[in-house]
C-alpha cells in the first residue's frame, strides 16, 4: 500500500464517520429530522468544497465561506443532538 492509498484510505474514513454523525440523530419528527439530515450534510459538502478550492485556488474568500458553511454545519449538529 503507497502512501498515497494510505492517506486517503484515513481521509474517507473521517468523511464517513462525520456523515455517520450526521445521520445518527435520533427522530422525534421524522418530515423535520430528515430535513434537517439533508441541510447537514449539504452544509457540511458545500464547507468541504470551498474548502477544497479556496486551498486550490488560494482565495481567502473560499476559506471564509468554508468556515460558514462548516460553522453553520456544527450549530445545526449541536442543535439536533440537544433535541435528542
């Protein structure tokens, strides 16, 4: 196994348990949770693509939007888990 393999064997394997995290919240409701399901794991997609191309690109307005999605993204989280 390279390096190469190796590292991004770890990168999907954080990917994966964030989404897990995302979609273990328990339903009360399940119309709103499953919203809400859907507006995390957007947050979280749109914080990891700006994020991605603000290092490509090397735009600081990327790295600000991906640090509001990616705040937004853990609010939602922690609200859901408060209404567990």
């Amino acid at each position: 196994m390279s390096v190469l393999e190796f590292i991004l064997r770890h990168m999907m394997g954080f990917l994966e348990d964030i989404l897990m995290k995302v979609f273990l919240i328990s339903p009360f409701y399940p119309e709103e949770w499953s919203l809400m399901r859907v507006i995390n794991t957007f947050l979280l997609w749109c914080a990891l693509i700006f994020l991605a191309c603000g290092v490509l690109l090397e735009w600081f307005s990327f790295w600000v939007a991906a640090g509001i999605f990616l705040a937004g993204y853990l609010i939602r989280l922690a609200v859901g888990k408060m209404l567990e």
